[in-house]
C-alpha cells in the first residue's frame, strides 16, 4: 500500500457526511495559459457539491459529521451579511435536519453578496444582524447561551476539524497527479480568508509528498488572517491529526500574498474586476469579487511581472458556480431583517 493510501484509509476513520463530488475535476485553460504565456490548470472545486459548490462543502462534510455524532439540533455560526459560508451552511444542515441560526456583520454589497443575503433569507436562516465584525463574537456568545442544542461552527468554517477537509483535498489533487490528469504545479493559486482552505492544503500538500507552495491571496484585512493565525492553524490540524492516529506530514509550503485585498474585505478591486473578466472571455468561467476574482487577479500578476518559468500553476476555484437564483423566494427580501434590508437598498 502507498503512502498516500494508508493516508487516506487513516484520514477516512474521521466521520464525513457525503454531501460533494469527488474528486472535483481539473482541466487545463487552454485560452486562458495562450493569453498569458504559461501553462495553467483549475481545480473545480466551485462544482464541489449540487446545489451550491464551494469551499465550504469539503469542511461541512466534517462538521456535519461531528454536529450529528453530539446530538446537536442548531448549526450556529458566523459570517457577512452576504456569506457563501453561512448560506453552504444552511443548504446542507437544512439535509441533515439542522436549523441554522447565524450572527451577520454588514460587508460590501457586491451583486454575489446580494443574493446569497435573498439565499439565506429564502432558506429560513435565523439572521442576527450585528453593527460590525467586532461586535460579532459577543452576539454569537449571547445566541448560544440561547440556542436549542447548538452546534457553533467559527468563521469560514476553519475549525482544525474544518480545515481537515482541505487536507483531504490536497491528497485528491495528489491522487489525481498519479493519474496523470495534471502535471504537478509550481503553484498552487488560492485565496485566503479565514485560512481553512490554504492552511488544509498546504498541510495536505506535505503529508502527499509535494513541494509546490500554496499561493494565499488575502481577502480580508491583515490582523484577520496574517502567518500567525496560519502557523496556529496548522499547529491545531497536527495535532488532530496525531490524535487520529496520523503521522505527522512534514514541513508545510505557503506563502500568503497581501496586495490584492484592496481597501479591504469585499471591496471590488479593479484587478479583480479584470482578472473575472479575462476568465470570462478567455474560459467562459465565472468569478465573484470577494474570494475568486482576487486569487486569479494575484495569479495573472505573478505570471506578467514575476519570474520566468514554463512550469504550470493551478488555480484552485472556491466559489460555487452553480446558479441559484432558482432557490431565491420572491418575498424574500421582506423576510431579512431590518439592517439587511436598508443594506440592500443601498447603492452600489
Ligand atoms: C468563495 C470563497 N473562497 C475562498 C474563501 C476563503 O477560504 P478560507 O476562509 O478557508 O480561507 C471563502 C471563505 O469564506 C469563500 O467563500
């Protein structure tokens, strides 16, 4: 048996509920590599799960998992008023027979931010609104003393047990190496908000025996998520995992880029706006602003003004693709609360 095969059969004694597609397939962007003179590949993770991609789905089968085994009832978690987490949150816990209640802060009203607000609205999530991300903690503290058996799930999801799922991601993508479905890359693009999804891979990028840095492109403001609170991360999902019975990966490879993020967490940048556009025409592959759009922004810019190079890259896609403008109520705006709906008729 490989090493990556006695990772993965150690890895599968942690309960996960069976909510994506797996493996998410990876291709190369043929127009895209032509347009900038490099090879580079995408990881579909934004086709991870039917109805919403994302992320979010590779924690939440962990999550999931432990809320049922504690008998929780309530999913309560955190996020901005427009959060693909709180929405991915409320889709597969409304599966599984969870209510989900979430503390929401005010955030740049991008049109994606929009509709997962009509989203979570729609789909019956107890909002509670706060003034800002500062205050969040203290509301979430108060809503738990409230909750019916509640299960609290962090922001972004990025718990060390979260974060595990993107551990297993890593070990997909090395899976899919030895399939030869890709060439392994120099560099793998990603953007980094709460952390889950780049500190999992480049821990699972060690275990697997691969040396490519993950590429983290902050989103979100530096005393938010910064090498510190990465190193944390990491240290935590180690120590999970020699508590499963894991051996311990070796050195983790990452380096977090801090230009893209603009005046800060969901401004629209014009990189941004840019790089969703080259995609666009060149692969008809669509981004959001927030996440996305800045990772693949950081992506074009290494390639134009960093060092020359033939190796491939990869660009991990985050963001759910998949339309769901279907799953939005026509009254669902009248059912957001009060901050969310003078928030929504602001202008853009
Ligand atoms: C679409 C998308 N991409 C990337 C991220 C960042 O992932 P993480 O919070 O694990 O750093 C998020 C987090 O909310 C997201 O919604």
């Amino acid at each position: 048996m490989s090493f990556l095969e006695r990772s993965l059969a150690r890895a599968s004694k942690c309960e996960r509920l069976p909510l994506g597609d797996w493996p998410t397939p990876v291709r190369k962007l043929e127009r895209l590599g032509r347009r900038l003179g490099r090879e580079i590949w995408i990881k579909r993770d934004d086709r991870s799960a039917r109805p919403y991609g994302g992320n979010k789905v590779r924690k939440l089968e962990l999550l999931l998992a432990d809320a049922r085994q504690r008998g929780a009832r309530t999913l309560l978690t955190v996020g901005g008023f427009g959060s693909n987490h709180v929405v991915a949150t409320a889709i597969y816990g409304q599966r599984w027979g969870f209510q989900t209640q979430a503390v929401v802060a005010p955030q740049p009203r991008s049109a994606a931010a929009q509709t997962n607000a009509l989203l979570a609205a729609s789909l019956g999530v107890e909002l509670i609104p706060c003034q800002s991300r500062a205050t969040a903690p203290l509301r979430l503290l108060a809503a738990l003393r409230q909750a019916q058996r509640p299960y609290l799930i962090g922001p972004g999801g990025s718990s060390p047990l979260g974060t595990l799922g993107y551990v297993f991601a890593a070990l997909e993508l090395k899976e899919q190496l030895l399939n030869h479905e890709l060439p392994e890359p120099a560099a793998v693009f990603v953007p980094l908000g709460s952390g889950g999804t780049a500190a999992g891979l480049a821990l699972g990028l060690a275990l697997a025996g691969l040396s490519c840095p993950v590429v983290a492109v902050r989103v979100v403001e530096q005393p938010l998520c910064n090498s510190v609170i990465l190193e944390q991360l990491i240290w935590r999902v180690r120590r999970l995992l020699r508590h499963l019975g894991e051996q311990l990966p070796g050195r983790t490879n990452y380096t977090i880029v801090g230009d893209q993020v603009g005046p800060g967490y969901g401004a629209v940048t014009q990189q941004a706006r840019a790089a969703a556009t080259l995609l666009q025409e060149t692969e008809g592959l669509t981004l959001e602003t927030t996440y996305s759009a800045k990772a693949m922004a950081a992506l074009t810019n290494a390639l134009r003004h960093g060092p020359r190079s033939s190796r491939p890259v990869l660009f991990w896609h985050t963001a759910n693709s998949w339309s769901i403008d279907r799953l939005i109520n026509a009254d669902a705006s009248a059912a957001l609360p009060l901050p969310m709906q003078s928030w929504l008729a602001q202008p853009r």
